[in-house]
C-alpha cells in the first residue's frame, strides 16, 4: 500500500455510503414483479379463453373442482373418525393401566408419612422402580410405553417444596390441580425437550390408600399414533389426487365421446357455409348423437336443393334480363333513327306534334339508359365484370364528375362545391369505375338538394381515399340509409326527378364500390339532408385501417328527443313534406330517386 493510499481521502472530502447497489436490487425486483405480473395475466387470458372456447375444458375442470371438494370432506372425515377412534382407544387403555399401576404404589407406600423429604424421595424412588418393573412384565400395559412420576404434594404441603421422581416438570400444572384435589384426569400436552417436540397423553390419578397424599402421573407418549395419523393422512391425500386424476381423466374421455361429434358437426357446417354443399356427417350407430347426424345431413340435402334451385332460377333471371336487353337494342336502334329524323325536321311540325317529337327523344335516352343499367347489373350478377384498376389520382375524376352535373345542378338551382386535398390522392382504381359512382351520387343529390349547395370533397390517408357528397335538402326517414342502394327504391314517389334516372345507379354504384374492395355507405336526417361516402383502399388486398373521413357529417346537428311532457308543434315546408309509398303508382314509373 503507498503513503497516499493509507493516508485515506483528502482532507475537506467527505465519505458517502454506496446506494447504487440496492438501488440496483430494488429495480431487478421491480422488474421481476412486472415480469411475474405480466405472466400472470397472460395464463389468466388464457385460461378465460379456453374455458370460454371449449366445453370439454369446462366439464373436466368442473369435474375436477367438485370433486376435490367432495374428496376433500371425506377425506377429513375419514382423518376425523380414525383420529378420534385412535385416542379413544388409548385414553381407556392409559387410564386402566393407571389405576392398576396405582393399586400397586399405592401397595409399595403404604406407612408413608412423617419422613423427611430425603427418606420420603427414596420410598417413592423405590415404588418407581417397582412400577417399571411391573410394567415390563409380560402382561404390561396394552396402552403402550410410558414414563411415570410420582409425587409428594398436597394442600397442607403448599409452603414446602414438592417431593417426586420422574419428570414431573413435564406434568401441565391445571392437570397437577385437578389431580391434588383427589379425582383422577387426562390430558393431551406437548412437551418441549432439547429443541424437539413430543406429545404426551398424561394421566394422573392420587394414591388414596397412604397417609400422606401422593399423586401417580404416568406419560404415555403419543408418537405411534401420530405416525399413524401421518400415514392415514398421506394415504388420503395420495389416494384423493390419484382419484381426482382418474376422475378427470375419464370426465375427459366421456365428455370427449359427446363433444367430438359436436365438432364434427361444427366443422361440417362451415365447410357447408362455405359453399361444399356435398358435405356430410357420417352416421355411426342409433344413439342420439346419430340421430342428430341423421338430422343435420337431411337439413344440408334439402337445403342443398334450394340452393340449386335458387342459383337456376337466378341464371334464368339473369338470362333473361340480358337477352331482354339485346333484344331490345335492335328496335331500339330502329326508333332511334327515326325519332333523330323527326326531332331533326321538328321546326317544320306543328308546335304540339314538335314538343311530342322532343319528350320521344327524351324518353328514348332514358330508355338506352335503362337498358344500358340493366345490362351493367346483370354483369356483375353473373361475376364476369373485371375491373381495370390503375393508380391514378382521383382528384381529376371528382372534377370530371362535378363538370358532368353542372348543367343538371344549375337547372335545379343548386351549386356544386369541390373541395380538394393538397397532397396526391392517388389510389390503384378503375377510372371508368369511380367517376360513375360520383356522377350517379352527384346526381342523386342535386336531385333532392331542393336547391341548396351540394359539396364533393375528398380526404386521403395512408391506406384509404374517401369520397363525400353532401346535400342539405329533405334527407332520409329513420331506416331509409339501409334501404337507398336497393334495386329500383324510392323514397318518394311523387317527386319529380330531374337527373331522369333509372332507379339503378346507386345499386350499380355499391356494386363497383365492392369490386374495388371498398365501401358505399349513406346519412341522411329529416331537414338536415343526406351524405353518402365512398372508402376505396389505396392499393387493392390492402385493408382499410382508418376512415379518412366521418359519417355522419361533422355539420350534422345531433338529434334532440323530447320528453314526454314536451310538446313541440312543428308546421314543415310543403316542399319537405314527404308522401307515403304507393306500390301501383311505383310500378308505373321507370324513373326512381331514393
């Protein structure tokens, strides 16, 4: 060691205590509880989900749990009984083998009083060994080894110290009491020697017969039987989990007998849902699992034929859908050309005989229109569309959409808003595709905007663009939302349209909007208008994690319930009257709104 080194630290410093090292143990313990905590949960789950998920875990488990409880009550029953018949039997043992024992010191002492504590320690050392040696005999006690004491030590004797031989410290002084005061009693008592632990059944009875009183305590130790309660505890307790194993493994194998077919049948449900309709349980015995199979395989064949009959009736509709449709092409070509030519010579016509000439040009273009629907929609019935996807921006499809509608939309009074993001929204869609969804949405609401303003706007983010049309006109009736993209659907049959559509373009519409792998979904509240949003993903088997933009509308007013003590009387606009359905008057119309 160098001078500087034994000279200690310098002088003006001072010593401080190094805490980094149980800093450093409490955040290992923090640590291990976290860890411990977290795989706790983690088996915690788990189990929930199992027990949530399978029936044959929940059985057996319940199985288990109430068993061991019922195992648990028998088995200290059964420790209770054997424990009890054990001491019983030897309390009566100990206690004939004192009073015999007692007879025959009280034979040894005979003459005893009046001695001095020396002489009187040699007579009862004397009478013990007699004791022992009779207890050594070959008719010994039946209850078992034991260590006797005698005792000098009596009411008139409560100044002087006691006189005895044998352990007497161990006798519990309430037993030396009870037996002073002249009656015989027992007691179990635990005795502590030498850093071991014994139990002792002690009996302790007086000496009547001499002339000084004189106590016998004999100490039966209770290690045998102890042993055996250890063994009869065991035995229970190995017996009881072997039982409880077998227990839960036969509830396992019956449970299993019952649920295996159960998942059979699951798992042939969903191959059945999921378009095998050839599949079928297999038919093992006559017991009522069977007849279940039996049941389930004759509701599979018959549904199975009304799902043929169905996909026929549907390939006939489609059928004639589309041959209707090219059969009508061709007339359709022919009064095209001639209505061309008398629209074209209209100014030579009679004013009444002109304006017929121009409502057949009108309704001829509707005509085609529907046709060219109809044809559309029995394409994508029958699956053969494609789509040619691109990635392109959707901004300049939105402004083609809104240019298509101004005239429509300055006619009826409304002006259409454009609100555009900064950033590139492009996405892998077909063109044709999208800006057909937008001209039928565009319409649709300028159509029912009671000319008010119409707003397109559109929103990107990482995985999604978003499309909005929002009207602020008569909007939809409560459950109307779920019924606008149904075939040839309306509202309100008594309005008059001015977009003169065919009562498929929102049908046709939602179709593209799934062929993209996006959605078409709609708003709409009495007095607040409609919005309708369409979700395309950015790149196509890309899911759509986040909407970019919010339905119902940021603008939208929530609605307000009233009491029913309130009373609000409300007299509409005529214009925001809506009329009740009529079926007959529906039938006869082409044109159709929402």
């Amino acid at each position: 060691m160098t001078a500087s080194a034994a000279a200690g630290p310098p002088a003006g410093t001072k010593s401080h205590p190094k805490v980094g090292r149980p800093t450093a143990f409490a955040r290992a313990t923090v640590r291990l509880v976290r860890r411990l905590v977290v795989l706790a949960r983690r088996r915690v789950v788990a189990f929930n989900e199992l027990w949530r998920h399978s029936l044959q875990f929940r059985v057996t488990i319940s199985t288990l749990a109430l068993s061991a409880a019922v195992v648990f009550v028998l088995g200290m029953v059964l420790q209770n009984q054997i424990t009890e018949r054990l001491l019983d039997t030897k309390r009566k043992a100990a206690v004939e083998q004192t009073q015999a024992l007692a007879d025959t010191a009280a034979r040894e002492l005979v003459g005893v009083g009046g001695e001095s504590p020396d002489a009187l320690h040699t007579r009862l050392e004397n009478a013990l060994k007699k004791i022992s040696t009779t207890s050594a005999s070959p008719t010994g006690s039946t209850a078992g080894t034991f260590e006797p004491v005698l005792a000098s030590v009596g009411h008139d004797q409560a100044d002087a110290d006691p006189v005895f031989v044998g352990p007497f410290t161990s006798v519990p002084v309430r037993l030396r009491q009870f037996v002073e005061g002249g009656n015989l009693a027992r007691v179990e008592h635990t005795v502590s020697e030498n850093n071991a632990t014994t139990t002792y059944l002690i009996v302790g009875t007086p000496l009547s017969s001499v002339a000084s009183p004189l106590q016998l305590y004999l100490l039966f130790p209770l290690t045998s039987e102890q042993n055996t309660v250890s063994t009869v505890q065991n035995t229970l307790l190995v017996g009881g989990l072997v039982l409880l194993l077998l227990l839960a493994g036969i509830t396992n194998l019956v449970v299993r007998q019952v649920v295996r077919p159960v998942r059979q049948a699951a798992a042939a449900a969903e191959q059945f849902a999921g378009g095998d309709l050839e599949q079928r349980l297999a038919v093992v015995g006559e017991d009522d699992l069977a007849k279940l199979a039996v049941s389930y395989n004759g509701m599979a064949a018959s549904i199975q034929r009304q799902i043929r009959q169905l996909e026929e009736f549907g390939g006939l509709q489609r059928r004639f859908t589309s041959d209707v449709s090219h059969e009508l092409r061709t007339p359709l070509t022919t009064v095209r050309m001639a209505a061309d030519v008398l629209h074209a010579s209209r100014e030579q016509f009679p004013a009444g005989l002109a304006r017929s000439t121009e409502l057949l040009v009108d309704e001829l273009d509707r005509f085609e229109a529907l046709l060219g629907d109809l044809l559309e929609i029995s394409r994508l019935d029958a699956g053969v569309e494609e789509l040619s996807a691109e990635y392109i921006d959707v901004r300049p499809i939105a402004t083609r959409a809104v240019e298509q509608v101004r005239v429509i939309a300055g006619t009826a009074g409304s002006s259409v808003e454009l609100i555009l993001p900064e950033e590139d929204a492009s996405a892998e869609v077909d063109a044709r595709r999208v800006e057909r969804i937008l001209r039928n949405l565009l319409g649709n609401a300028v159509d029912h905007s009671e000319g008010k303003p119409v707003q397109l706007t559109v929103a990107v983010n990482e995985t999604a663009v978003a499309v909005t049309v929002r009207d602020r006109g008569v909007g939809l009736r409560t459950g109307e939302a779920d019924l606008v993209f149904n075939r040839f659907w309306r509202a309100d049959p008594s309005r008059n349209r001015r977009t003169g559509g065919t009562g498929l373009g929102l049908a046709i519409s939602q179709e593209d909007a799934r062929l993209h792998g996006g959605v078409l979904d709609a708003w709409g509240e009495l007095g607040q208008g409609a919005c309708f949003r369409l979700v395309l993903p950015r790149h196509q088997n890309v899911p759509i994690e986040e909407n970019p933009l919010r339905l119902p509308p940021p603008d939208a007013t929530p609605e307000i319930t009233l009491s029913p003590s309130s009373v609000l009387e409300v007299q509409p606009a005529p214009d925001a009257i809506l009329a009740d359905r009529d079926p007959e008057r529906d039938s006869d119309r082409e044109e159709v709104g929402r």
